[in-house]
C-alpha cells in the first residue's frame, strides 16, 4: 500500500523541531523510519506533516557527561553496537542490540525512536527501565528530564508531549560491582520476542542488591516485575519466579498464549538470575 498524502520538513535545530510541532495539530517526526514508514504505508498512521530530524547537528553524539552516559536521539543501533563508549559503559544495551531486528533495520533505526515509540515488545525500552535511564525531552519551553519509572503511560504511550521530542537517553554509568544480563525467546533471530527480560543488579558479598527486572512483550509496555526483583535480592529464585504470577499479567497473542509467555517468563528469569548471580563471585 501506499501512505496517504502528508506534508514533509526537515528540522534544522531541536527548537525548529518543536516549533513545527507545536504549529501543527498531526504532526509527527520521522527518525530512521524503521516503525513508522510501515505504519504510514499500512495507514495505521496518516499525520498531516513529516518532521524530519535526521538533519539537526549534535543528536548523532555518544558522549560521556556529569557521570552519565549520553546517547543522543539518532544514534543508530549500528552505531551503538561499535561504540566502546557503549560497551564500556552501557554493556547491557551492547547485550541487546543484536536481537533488534536485523542489520539492514539496525544501520537505520535509532535507539531514541525505539524508546519513543514505545512498542511493548521492542528490546531498548526494557534496557532503559532496567538501567534506570533519564530521558531528555524538548519543548518549546526548554528541555526537561524524565526518570525511565515514569516515561511509560500505556500502549505505545510515553511522558513525551504532543509539541515535544525525545533528544537524548542518560545511562548511570556501568561501575564494577554492577551487574547485568539479557535474555529472550524469539521464534526465529531477528523476529520481535515472544518474551524478553533485561536486567541489572549491584553485587553485594555474595548476593545481589537493586536488582531491576524489565520484562518486554508481556503487556502494554515494558514492566517490572517487582515482586520478583525483592525475592532475588533475599537469594531466593523459585520465590522470585513464583512471585511472577503476581508482577506480570500478560495477554495471549498469535505467538504465544498466556500460559506459554507465563512459563518462558519464569524460564528466563532463572537464567538471567543464574547469570547475574555468576557474574557476582
Ligand atoms: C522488519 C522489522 C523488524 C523489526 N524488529 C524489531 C525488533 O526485533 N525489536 C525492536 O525493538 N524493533 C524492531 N523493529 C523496529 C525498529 O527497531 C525501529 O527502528 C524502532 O522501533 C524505531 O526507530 P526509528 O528511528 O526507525 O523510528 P521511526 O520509525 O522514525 O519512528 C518511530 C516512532 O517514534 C517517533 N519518534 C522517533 N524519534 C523520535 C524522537 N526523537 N522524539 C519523539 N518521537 C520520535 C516517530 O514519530 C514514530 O511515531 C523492526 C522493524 C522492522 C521494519
């Protein structure tokens, strides 16, 4: 199929990307297209104007700043997979990435518009809500910042305002007592998860502290099973997976019913508790 007609501009700066939006009542922005020109041929998504933002100077940038790592809004998958300031300090997001997609979708779609979309099923959300990101979100107002607990607001819904754009992602920086670790099931390499968790943790003596479990694709974001997290930390992984039935309450799809996403849910997490629980001797 093809998109209906829309209207097309290129953003020169962050503030000339709010301003358009904010002129427009059905405006929407186009990262590396990856979700959205599909969207737009199956007309699931018909805006009045495309904002392109693939031209503002400065969103391309991998940066380290005030103990942060700072991945800015077009940072391609590709390009975070060869940056050792990412596999340094965000090796977690090095875990994942190449379970996005595959390489022709990852040389062009960017971690921000993964994030900002906000597909329950997609690996960067539930990287960021394992990681305890900050997002960095511009107005015309200014920029303000957005803990990853309250970004997520429900289906492909996010703390980002109609007349704003995501610019940037912060990570804490990966210190050496910090663990992390990343699993999926997938029916084939590449395909989106039937169900995913990434994970991280502070090692402490022998046991885990902080752990953060972000679950995705089961249910309408990326979630945490908190339950779950506060059996780890006591050192206790069937009460962990047995606390499941409480943290997450998935609906069943084409792939996988509730009961299968369920049973891969508490697959997973013993793995990545086995792997986080290695990584701390
Ligand atoms: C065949 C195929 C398989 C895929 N498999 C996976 C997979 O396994 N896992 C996965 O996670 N993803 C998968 N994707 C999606 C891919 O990762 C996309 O790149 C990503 O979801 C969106 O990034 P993008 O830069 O392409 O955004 P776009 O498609 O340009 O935009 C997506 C949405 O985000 C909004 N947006 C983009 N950037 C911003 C911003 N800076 N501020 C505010 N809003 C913004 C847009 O307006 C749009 O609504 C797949 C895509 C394809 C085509």
């Amino acid at each position: 199929m093809k998109p209906a007609p829309f209207a097309y501009a290129k953003a020169r700066s962050v503030a000339h990307a709010v301003e358009l939006l904010s002129a427009h009542d059905d405006a929407r922005i186009i990262a590396g297209g990856q979700s959205l020109v599909a969207m737009l041929n199956m007309r699931l998504a018909a805006p009045e104007i495309l904002i392109d933002i693939n031209d503002i100077p400065g969103l391309s940038e991998v940066s380290v700043e005030d103990g942060f790592l700072r991945i800015g809004a077009l940072v391609r998958y590709a390009q975070a997979q060869r940056s050792p300031l990412v596999s340094t300090h965000a090796p977690l997001i090095a875990r994942a990435i190449p379970h996005v997609a595959h390489a022709a979708i990852r040389s062009r779609g960017t971690l921000g518009g993964s994030v900002a979309f906000a597909d329950p099923a997609a690996e960067m959300p539930a990287c960021m809500l394992a990681l305890g990101a900050r997002i960095v979100i511009a107005g015309v107002d200014g920029e303000r910042e957005v803990a990853i607990d309250d970004f997520f607001k429900g289906l492909y819904e996010t703390a980002i305002g109609p007349a704003e754009m995501l610019v940037a992602l912060r990570l804490p920086l990966h210190g050496p007592s910090r663990r992390v670790a990343f699993g999926e099931y997938a029916r084939r390499r590449g395909d989106y998860a039937m169900v995913g968790l990434a994970a991280t943790a502070r090692a402490q003596g022998a046991g885990l502290a902080d752990v953060r479990l972000a679950y995705f694709s089961v249910g309408l974001n990326a979630v945490r099973a908190q339950g779950a997290e506060a059996a780890l930390e006591a050192g206790d992984v069937e009460g962990a997976v047995a606390a499941l039935d409480g943290d997450l309450d998935p609906d069943g799809d084409i792939h996988a019913s509730r009961d299968t996403k369920m049973h891969l849910a508490g697959a997973l997490l013993r793995r990545v508790a086995a792997e986080l629980s290695e990584a701390a001797q």
